[in-house]
C-alpha cells in the first residue's frame, strides 16, 4: 500500500482501512500460531501498512 494511494483517501475511509487491516493481522497472527501461516513477511507488510495509515491519519489531523 502506497502512501500518495493512502493520502488521497478521506478520514472515514482511511479508519475502515485501518480496521482491515487490524482483522488481517489478528488472521495472520493465529496463523503463525496455528503453524498453518507459510509467508512470514506478510505480517511484518501488515504492521507497517496500519503505521503508514496512522500516520496519515495524524497529519490529516494536525492540518498538514
């Protein structure tokens, strides 16, 4: 996920996308935890794909 696809989105769609990708994590973990997770990097995309959209988020809200 890209930052200037994340800018272009509107506050409301920027928090269902966090909430996506928050799901997705939670899926990925009990993967791992299960065994049945093959791609390990995946939730390592996952955790900086949900910081770059709180980022946005805060800037959104300070007026940058």
């Amino acid at each position: 996920m890209k930052t200037t696809e994340l800018r272009q989105q509107n506050k409301s769609t920027l928090k269902t996308t966090l909430d996506e990708l928050a799901k997705k994590q939670f899926k990925l973990k009990m993967q791992l935890g299960s065994g049945q997770l093959a791609a390990n990097h995946q939730i390592r995309q996952v955790r900086r794909d949900i910081a770059r959209v709180k980022t946005i988020m805060t800037e959104m809200d300070k007026g940058e």
